[in-house]
C-alpha cells in the first residue's frame, strides 16, 4: 500500500543561518518533502530533497520555484548591499499566493521605530516589522511570524571579543553592561520553532508571533558565565559617538546597543509568546552557559 505523498515545504535562504537551520530540522523531522531555494542550485545540489533557483530580486522566477508548494519559510537579508526587504517580501508573498501556497512563515522582528515613538528607527528592525502587514493582508490559509534573536553565534562572529586598550581580552561597547534584556539564542534551533508551526497550523498558524529565547542577557551576564567557564573576559562601556566611527556599520551597531538599552531586545514582555514558541518547538531552547561550553 502506497504512503501519502508528503508535501512540500520551500525554505528561501536555505544556504544562510536562518534558511539552514529550517531546512535542517525538517529533513530531521521527515514530515515534510523540502525544496532549498537557492540563487546557485548546481552549488548546492545535496541540501535538500529538491534544490530550486528561487532570486528574491527575479520576481518573474518566484512564482515557478514555488509551484506546487504547501509552505513557504521566507527570510531577507538586510545587510546585503541593495537589498530592499520590503520588495522583495511583496515579491514573495504574491507568488506564493498565486501558487496556492497554504502556510507562509515570515521571519520578522519587533518595530522599534513604533515601539519607541520614533526615537530608534533601526531599519534592521523595523523593516522586517512593517512587512508583517503584508504577509497577514495576503489570506493564506495559516501564517506564523518567527522572531529570531541575537544569535549567540554572534560571540564567536562579528561580536567576538578583542584584544582591548589595557591588554586584556572583552568587549568595548556602546551599552552599560548591566542592561539586561536582550534576548539570545542559538539560531540552528530557530528551525525546530518553524517546522512544528508548519506541523501544527491549527495552533501557531493564526498570526502568532513565535520567538526562539535561549536565554535573555546583559553583557555582564555574559563575560560572567564565559568567566566562570574559565575565560577572563572583561567588558569596558565606550562612548556611543566613538563606537559609531569605528568601523562601515558601527553607528547601526551602536543605535542597535542603544535600543536594546532603553526598550530591551524584544520592546516588550513576551514571557507568553516565548513560553508558546518552546511549546511549538516541542523542546527547550539550550541556554547561553550550555552553548557557550561547546562552541566558544
């Protein structure tokens, strides 16, 4: 007797952080049929079942890579030069209507600008917060907006610690260390989030907002677990006007420090939608302490 055929799941991003970690987890789960959209498939061509040339700036190519699709996972790049999210989003979500596309999962954060009346515009942000709009107007039958954190991988990335002035290793940043409240994780397990929405639409498929939290931090939080692990890390506050000429990006860094500092990572309490997220997850997100012992 022949099994259901399993539908298909297209993941745009698939070769990043984020698009990696969903296709991932839903080959691990096997519920779904995966379709990697990528802009060089023949680079590509074991990351999933079906490996398809998908372009979010071809617009005229969208539609065809989505053909026959039951859900669509979208991300978009902010900090890829000339990006704009907002058009290629559009571009997305029209052709995954037009394909009949069933279940949409967009990757979005909190609007700061809003949240803050205006005071931190972070692009990054709000950007990806003013698409939301979009994918809700567009009546698919279920969609779901995950929210990604700052990564932990980020400590081993771009937010490495550096050999600072007194000769001692850490971070010289914009931010006092004691600000608490951004919300951190190890972006692989973004994946598990996204593909138990796809597998329970009756239950996160309504517009629910599903962050993935491992742990929510200051960075004395930080340098004092890595301290306790044995490191000997420090952390010295730097005035944000000296941060913000340090380097092509550093002034977004540094209203992005400021944000976290005055409203916190998410802007408000999403003690329920973080409880809704694990639960979606089917597994506890690893904490800060436990990532940091095996990757940093």
């Amino acid at each position: 007797m022949s099994s259901k055929p399993r539908k298909t799941i297209a993941v745009f991003g698939a070769t990043g952080q984020q698009g990696g970690a969903v296709v991932r987890a839903l080959q691990d789960r096997g519920v779904f049929k995966v379709r990697a959209l990528t802009r060089d498939p023949a680079k590509h061509r074991a990351l999933a079942e079906e490996v398809v040339e998908a372009n979010l700036d071809r617009p005229e190519a969208i539609r065809a890579a989505l053909e026959g699709a039951h859900g669509v996972f979208l991300v978009t790049n902010f900090w890829q030069p000339g990006t704009d999210e907002r058009r290629q989003a559009a571009s997305a979500v029209r052709a995954a209507k037009d394909a009949g596309v069933k279940h949409f999962i967009w990757s979005t954060l909190p609007d700061a600008e809003a949240i803050s009346g205006g005071r931190f515009p972070l692009p990054h942000f709000s950007g990806k917060a003013k698409i939301d709009n979009i994918v809700r107007e567009a009546g698919f039958a279920h969609h779901t907006f995950v929210v990604a954190p700052f990564y932990y991988q980020n400590l081993a990335g771009v937010f490495a610690p550096q050999k600072l002035d007194d000769g001692s290793l850490g971070w010289a940043l914009p931010i006092p260390p004691k600000a608490g409240g951004i919300a951190m994780g190890d972006i692989e397990e973004l994946g598990r989030i996204v593909a138990g929405a796809f597998e329970n639409p009756e239950h996160a498929g309504h517009g629910d907002y599903l962050p993935l939290v491992g742990d929510i931090l200051s960075f004395s939080d930080i340098v004092e677990t890595l301290n306790r692990q044995g490191r000997a890390y420090s952390f010295r506050q730097m005035p944000r006007d000296a941060f913000a000429t340090l380097f092509p990006g550093a002034a977004e860094v540094a209203e992005t420090l400021a944000w976290f500092e005055a409203h916190t990572y998410l802007g408000s309490d999403w003690t329920h939608r973080i409880a809704r997220a694990r639960e979606i997850a089917g597994t506890a997100p690893t904490s800060f302490a436990a990532w940091a012992r095996t990757h940093l």
